[in-house]
C-alpha cells in the first residue's frame, strides 16, 4: 500500500526556515511526481509546489515562488520541501502527495500532513 | 485559471448530491476530485473527469463539459458529509476549487 509521511515542521519566527521531509513507501517512488499543498486552519487547499518524476519539472505557486524549493531523491525516496523568509501567511498544514498514475498533475495518495506555525 | 464551487451543498440521506465546479472552457481539461472528511487528509474520489479510484464506492460519479464538472454521490450517505474539491491542471500549476461543503441531513 503506497503511502507517505511528513516531518520536519514546527513553530518559527517570520524570516526563518524550515525543512520539511516526505518519506514514501509501498510504491516505486522514482516513477510518480509528487507534491505539496498547505491547508490553513478553516480554509481550503491550496496547492504549493509540485515536480515530476525525473524531477526535470518544477512548479510553484506564485505565493512561494522564489522562497520554497521541492526537491527529490530517488535512492531515499523522499520529497523535500526547503522553505526560507517565511511569513505569517505560511503558516498551514503541509500535505505530501503522490502524484497520480496517469500525469495528470493530480494526487492519489496523502499524508497525514505536518504542521508549520509562523508568528512573532 | 480560476475554479468555482458553491459554498455549500446540502443533500437528504438517499437523494443524490450535486457539487458542481466552474471553470472557463473547463471541459476541455482533465477535472479531478477530493474528500476530506473533517480531521482527515484529503482522498481521491474522481479522477480524469468520470473515474473512480479503486475503493471509491460507483455512488460516486463524475462529469465534465463546456464550463461545468460536476460530482454526483448518489444515495447519499451521512459518512458522504465532507468537503469536496475540485482540481485541474493550469499548464504550470495546480488549481484547486475553494471546496464545498457537503450536509447530508
């Protein structure tokens, strides 16, 4: 059974970092793109960033460009999502995500998702 | 690209549910839906438009054509309650609906 599991958040000042980790499992990893979407407390999905699988392909949403960056690797199978200058407006519950079967940029599987606060 | 939801869908246990996500010409792309039950992360339910994944129960259905998709969850259930997302793929970026909140009562 494909799965994957976050790590890495936690509570930071604006400007700060954070590194967050997805470890996958059940599942060839080096065959599907991955992501990562950010649910804040009460609100919707928001997809953050997402990169293929050869990872020739990155994407980024325009609220992070420039500050996150998704990376990947294969011989570990885990996703990364390095995030610099962050602001109070990340603050969110970070999903990794299996990109779906077919390309289509969607996901088929999520984690549980870990949690990043950003306040003064 | 912008998707539209309803705020809110309320359905009777058994009737059917109608979400439905707007979207300029939206039929020409691939549309996909998610669950999140409260508490949860989100799942899978419609891909591609009209596919279900495997364990997603045939009362789910989907639809896409002209600047309308649509899930139908047909004989609604009180475990149906949840929010539902669309999603669709924007040339570089992902794109999902605000979410719909689905009542089943």
């Amino acid at each position: 059974e494909a799965q994957v599991l976050e790590s890495g958040g936690g509570s930071v000042q604006p400007g700060e970092s954070l590194r967050l980790s997805c470890a996958a499992s059940g599942f060839t990893f080096r065959s599907y793109a991955m992501g990562w979407i950010r649910q804040a407390p009460g609100r919707g999905l928001e997809w953050v960033s997402s990169i293929s699988r050869d990872g020739d392909y990155i994407f980024y949403a325009d609220s992070v460009e420039g500050r996150f960056a998704i990376s990947r690797d294969d011989s570990k199978n885990i996703l990364s999502l390095r995030m610099n200058n962050l602001r109070v407006e990340d603050s969110a519950l970070y999903y990794c995500a299996k990109g779906g079967e077919y390309g289509d940029w969607n996901f088929d599987q999520w984690g549980q998702g870990t949690r990043v606060t950003v306040s003064a | 690209y912008e998707v539209t939801q309803p705020l809110s869908v309320s359905v009777t246990p058994g009737e059917t549910a109608t979400i439905t996500c707007g979207g300029d010409k939206i039929g020409r792309r691939n549309v996909h839906w998610y669950q999140q039950r409260p508490g949860q992360a989100p799942v899978l339910v419609i891909f591609r438009n009209s596919n279900r994944p495997s364990g997603i129960p045939d009362r789910f259905s989907g639809s896409n054509s002209g600047n309308m998709a649509t899930l139908t969850i047909n004989r609604a259930q009180t475990g149906d309650e949840a929010d539902y997302y669309c999603q669709v793929w924007d040339s570089t970026a992902v794109v999902f609906g605000g979410g719909t909140n689905l009542a089943v009562l």
